[in-house]
C-alpha cells in the first residue's frame, strides 16, 4: 500500500506508405532505417526505393527531412542511418 510505480513513455517510430505493414514500432538505441523497414514487413514492389523519407521533429516543432536511397545503403555507397525516437519513415509509391 501507498507504492508509486513511474515508467518512462516508450519511444516508438512510425513506418508508412509503400510498406507491406504500415504501423508504429518500438524504438530502440541503435534501430537502423532498413532495420525498420525490415520490422514492418519490408517494401512493397510498388515503393520507390530511391526517395525513403525520414521525417524528424526538432525543437520547436521543427522538422527535418532526410531523403534516402535504399539501393545506395544496399550497394554500400552510403551508411544505413539510425533512427531517432518518434521519426517517421515515409515510403513513397513509384510511378513507373
């Protein structure tokens, strides 16, 4: 009796667009782009791999937005970004 429990709010990121399972996920130190992508199912054959949005909320309100090619991280030509608590991954549809 008279115990207080406090947890901490977990952190989450959220995978949308072109993604086979769309939905928020648990974010964790060290969670890569294609490891969430990976997490929510993987990228539909529709997505356009080359235009990866990473939406991420700054101080203020601000936003930042970073634009990734997943060919490049796969051919090693650039580093799989790290993810930040409450980023938002945005995959868009490619119009052949």
């Amino acid at each position: 009796p008279g115990d207080t429990l406090f947890a901490r709010k977990a952190h989450e990121i959220y995978v949308i667009g072109e993604i086979n399972r769309s939905g928020s996920y648990p974010w964790q130190e060290g969670l890569s782009l294609l490891r969430a992508i990976s997490l929510a199912g993987g990228l539909k054959v529709t997505a356009k791999e080359s235009a990866i949005e990473i939406i991420r909320r700054g101080e203020g309100g601000s936003k930042k937005r970073l634009y990734v090619d997943i060919d490049r991280i796969l051919d090693r030509k650039t580093s799989d970004p790290l993810l930040q608590p409450d980023d938002v991954i945005m995959v868009p549809e490619s119009f052949f």
